[in-house]
C-alpha cells in the first residue's frame, strides 16, 4: 500500500483522493459479502417476523402474506392473559423452559469447569481423556438425541435396565419420554451435549494462566484446594462471564434436543418454549401468535443478557 | 463397559509427571497433591467417562445385534454379533440421497462460510474504522435470536424471491446453504480474527512494503500462517450445517432432504428398527466426530488467544 501510494504522489488531487476513499472504503468492501448475508439471513426476516407479530397471518392467509389484516396489539394481548388458555399454556412453557436452563446450564458449567480444572496437570491418559469428553460435543446432536432416546425407552432402553434391574434403584420400570420424567430425560441430553463445550472453553482459558502464579503460592504454602479457590477460579471469571451466557442462550433457544425427542408437540412438563412456538406456527398454524410468543422471548433474552453483562463487567471491574 | 474401564485403567496406571517447563500454565505447583485430590481426581473423572461414552457404547453395540434384540430388554453385550444393520440401513430409506444432500449442503455452507469470514475477519483485525464495534457486536448479537422467529419469515422470503425471480431458494440445496452459511459465520469471523491477531502485523507489513495489495498480501502471508485456525474453523462450520435440524425440516422437500430429518424415517415405519438407527447415527457420525477430534488442538488455541486477549 505504502508503495503504491508513492507512485500515485505525483498525480492530480483527486486521484489521492481517490485513493483515500478506496483506502478507507476496503474493510468495509471485505465485510461487505458478511453483512449481506447477515441482514438476508438474520435481520430482515427478524423485522418480517416482528411485523408477522402485529398481523393475523394464519393459514388462510399464507399464499398472499401481506395481504393479511392487522391485528394491532391483539396476539400480544391473547398470549400473555395468563387468564386465557393460549396465554397460561405459554406462562407455563415459559417455566418450564426457565428451570430446565437453570438446571442444565448449571450442571453443565459445573461439569465442564470440574474435568477442565481436574485434567490441568499433565497425567498419563489425560489426552485420551480429553478426546473421550469431547466425543459427545461432536456427535451430530438429532444422533445424540436419537441414541438418547432409545437409551430412555420404557421396554428396551439401558435407563430402566440400569436403574431397575442392575442398580434395583427404582421398583419397577417408569416411563421417560411422557409424564414428570420427560423434563429430567430433557435436562440430562442437555447437559451430555453441552458440557464438552464448557469443559473445552474452561481448558482453554486455564491456559491464560501464568505458571508463576502457582509457583508463588506454592512457595507461600499454599496447597492445591487453595490454590484451586484463590488463583483458578478467580482466573476464569471473564471466560466464564461468556461460557455461561452462550450456554444460556443456548440452552434457552434450544429446538432440536426436545424437537427430534419428543417430535412436535412435547409432553406437558418438558414443553419448552421453543417446541411451543413451534406447535402454534406450525401446526395450529397461527404466525402472528407464533410470531408474538416469539418476540417477547426475545425480549426476555435482550434484557436478561443486558442485566447480566452489566452486572458481571461491574463485579469484574470491582474486583 | 469395556472402553470406559480400560480409559480409567490406563488413567490409574499412569505415574504423575509434572509437566515442566512445557510453556505457560500446564501443570501446577512445584509439590506433587495431597491424595485426597489424586482420590477426587481418580473418581470424578471416572464417572464423567461413564457418562460421556454409555451413550457411544450403546450406540455401537446395539448396531451390531439383530432387530429381536433390540425389541426386548437392553443387553449390555451384543450376542450374536451381525454387520446386517449396516447393509439394510441404505434400503429401509434411500439413506444414499439423504447423505448426499448433506455432503453437498454443509461441504458449500463451510466453505462459503469461511470464504466469507476470512475477508471480514480481516477486516477487523487489520483496519481501524467506524462502525467496527457495532460490527462485531451484532454479528455476535445474531447468536441470540431464537432460530424459531426467523424461521418462518425467511421461509416466506425465500418463497417470495422464488416467485419474483424465479431462482429457486425454497426446498434448494441452495437456500439451506445461504442459510446455514450465516449460521456458522458469527463463530467464523470471532475466532478467524483472533487467529489473524496471533499473525505478527509486521509479516503483511512487510508484504505491503513489497509492492503487494491489502488482498494479495492476506493471500500470500496471512492466510498460509493462519492456515491451522482455518481448517478448524471449516470444519466447525462443516459440523454445524451436518447437525442443523429445524430450518433443514422447514426448507427441504423428499428430494433434497438432509440426513437431520431423514434419519427420523426409520421410525415411521410399523416397526422401529433401532439396529439400523443406530448404525444409521453410527455411520453420520464417523465424517463430524473424526474431522472434529482431529481439529481440537486448533480450536483450544483460537479460544485461548481469544480468552487472553
């Protein structure tokens, strides 16, 4: 650039100027291809699906979808009367869906940020072990969730077989994919899934951590559950401040894992939001309600994201 | 569980060897720890092993035994052993075409993808220019939206173009690959630039001094240093368009069906035939888990760059 420059030095004034535009214009050529497609993709259908939320887009109404009538405020106002079928149906979705994401976030932090911390120091086998915890994580997740299911079948999967005939836990064989259980079994595929990626961005952030830090306390007396406590986890608050909240998201936003378990509709108590939208745009094939259950989630997730990075960069700041 | 054991067997042989001087943060203390967290080591450990590869064990036993026994209650070893499962997955449904579309459809999204990123990528890591925070934030910001409500406006859109111009997007390979192409991006161009960042500037400076455009010298020097970071970005991308399931359900027909829906005809039938099933998963596996295990190394290094910085 520099060369080129100089050779156009000698030239007119508005072949530097020139210059200058196409100087500054080329990082935003080179994001031009991304940003495209992320308005095509992303944003566009996003401002179309906010628009859906105001209208009455229903079946009838699919082939010419403009021309369908404007609801105003009236799929808001049906789906959050909590009075109303449609709108206790959702509230209900909305807490079921908020205490499986606190569970299998939870645990799946817990889990990954254990093996990360476990297999810090070298040991034989330690690689191996590494391979065999990410194995899940790599797994196409509808295949995950399939082997998941056959695991969880009442007759001939190895849960009942497990916990009632080899471990006698349980008195006889209960059912996983309906009634109360259906949650846990949607809990536990969660956490199989997604914990390799907690355990994978926690390995990597341990690496951030300078081995004189240890040396030192190490020096100072200090033994490895306290060092645990007082270098590595206070090390780890700013890859846990994002490991957690793309967990979150995540997990929220999960369609697949109860989609390819429990097909459309999902039993009652695992009947997460996302399966729930799902079943009223697509096979009550109602939009605008779909479309508005799905922008106040979206809602929900812009301020509890907000509040969390505003309070966790404050308490990193404080500390 | 006979791989389970033999991981904790070959874990509990090992002596423990401080890893020195090995670069920043392997290993840590000078005193080798109290057994009280060799114990908690050794155990926790070995459950997390049970509970990551039951599920992997179960997948590859049961594809090895005939349909009656995996209609009666689970065995843990498969007796008798048959491969039929694995040559009656391809004509119980046309498992073929399905693999196909997949293999077209996440080999031209991840390729794409990473086209895409590399010049972004290079952007933010390369210029300084307004508007580059607003950038990056709402590329990350798109990982937030619920895949559910962009959904059905895109399916709309799609449709729409198709009837305006007549380029087919709904029920395409093509309109899955636009798609799943921006879904891999945002990963792309994070970690692409911290890989980029690890290129030393003064290399494409150099290359700038020598004459070479901003393109040819991210062509010529940056691309081949950072060559690693980009092959386990594609994979990555490779991996997420092979395991995407709720726009492959909305935007596909019979016959550019991917293997995420496809895989659920085998239970639509009178019978479900877990064997096939299960080598069906077996076998959409092997290209993701192979091609993931070989670029972790990679990936842990672009995270790591990207934690410390």
């Amino acid at each position: 650039m520099t060369v080129s420059l100089r050779r156009d030095a000698p030239r007119s004034r508005s072949g530097r100027l020139l210059q200058r535009i196409r100087k500054g214009g080329l990082p935003y050529l080179f994001l031009l291809p991304a940003l495209l497609l992320e308005l095509l993709v992303h944003f566009v259908p996003m401002i179309f699906g906010i628009l859906i939320s105001f209208k009455q887009l229903t079946l009838f109404f699919i082939r010419n979808w403009t021309g369908a009538p404007w609801a105003g405020l009236g799929n808001y106002r049906l789906v959050v009367d909590v009075h109303g079928a449609i709108g206790s149906a959702l509230l209900h979705s909305f807490v079921v869906t908020c205490a499986f994401t606190v569970l299998a976030v939870g645990l799946s932090w817990l889990f990954g940020t254990v093996a990360a911390i476990l297999t810090q120091d070298s040991f034989r086998g330690r690689g191996a072990l590494r391979t065999i915890f990410l194995t899940p994580f790599a797994l196409p997740v509808y295949a995950s969730v399939i082997i998941w299911a056959f695991m969880f079948q009442y007759n001939n999967g190895l849960v009942n077989e497990l916990l009632h005939n080899v471990l006698g836990i349980t008195s006889r064989p209960s059912f996983w994919l309906i009634g109360h259980n259906s949650f846990f079994a949607l809990v536990i595929i969660s956490i199989w899934r997604n914990w390799p990626f907690a355990f994978l961005c926690v390995m990597a952030g341990l690496q951030g951590i300078p081995r004189d830090l240890y040396e030192a306390s190490a020096i100072d007396g200090a033994g490895i559950w306290q060092q645990i406590r007082r270098i590595t986890m206070p090390s780890l608050r700013a890859v846990n401040q994002v490991l957690v909240l793309v967990l979150f998201l995540w997990t929220f936003n999960d369609f697949t894992t109860p989609f390819v378990l429990f097909g459309a509709s999902a039993p009652s108590p695992a009947d997460v939001v996302s399966i729930h939208i799902y079943n009223a745009s697509f096979i009550n094939w109602n939009f605008g309600e779909g479309s508005a259950m799905s922008v106040l989630m979206l809602i929900f997730l812009l301020l509890v994201t907000a509040v969390y990075l505003l309070g966790t960069s404050r308490r990193r700041n404080n500390a | 569980m006979p791989s389970g054991l033999g991981a904790g067997a070959a874990r509990r042989a090992g002596p423990r060897r401080r890893g020195r001087g090995r670069g920043r943060g392997r290993g840590r203390g000078l005193m080798a720890p109290p057994p009280s967290f060799i114990w908690t080591r050794r155990i926790v450990l070995t459950l997390l092993t049970l509970f990551a590869l039951i599920p992997v064990y179960v997948m590859v036993s049961s594809s090895l035994k005939p349909l009656q026994d995996v209609t009666s209650t689970f065995r843990w070893i498969p007796d008798p052993l048959t491969l039929s499962a694995y040559h009656d997955i391809w004509f119980t449904v046309p498992l073929g075409r399905y693999f196909l579309n997949s293999l077209i459809v996440s080999t031209s999204a991840a390729a794409a993808s990473v086209a895409v990123a590399i010049f972004a990528a290079y952007a933010v890591s390369r210029y300084g220019f307004r508007g580059k925070r607003i950038f990056t934030t709402a590329v990350l910001a798109t990982q937030m939206f619920p895949g559910i409500l962009f959904a059905l406006p895109l399916f709309l859109i799609f449709v729409s173009i198709g009837n305006a111009t007549g380029i087919p997007l709904y029920g395409s390979r093509g309109g899955l690959i636009i798609t799943y192409l921006t879904f891999s991006l945002p990963f792309a161009i994070w970690m692409l630039t911290s890989y980029f960042e690890s290129v030393p500037r003064a290399l494409d400076e150099a290359a700038l001094v020598d004459g070479c455009g901003p393109v040819r010298a991210l062509f010529r020097v940056v691309i081949p240093a950072a060559l690693p970071g980009i092959i386990a970005v594609t994979i990555y991308a490779f991996m997420t368009a092979w395991g995407e399931v709720l726009f492959a359900s909305v935007m596909t027909n019979n016959t550019t069906r991917t293997l995420a829906v496809g895989l659920a005809d085998y239970s639509t039938q009178n019978n479900v035939y877990w064997n096939q099933i299960m080598a069906a998963s077996l076998v959409v596996s092997v290209p993701v888990v192979a091609g993931f295990l070989l670029m972790q190394r990679y990936l842990v290094a672009g995270l790591t760059s990207g934690a410390v910085k």
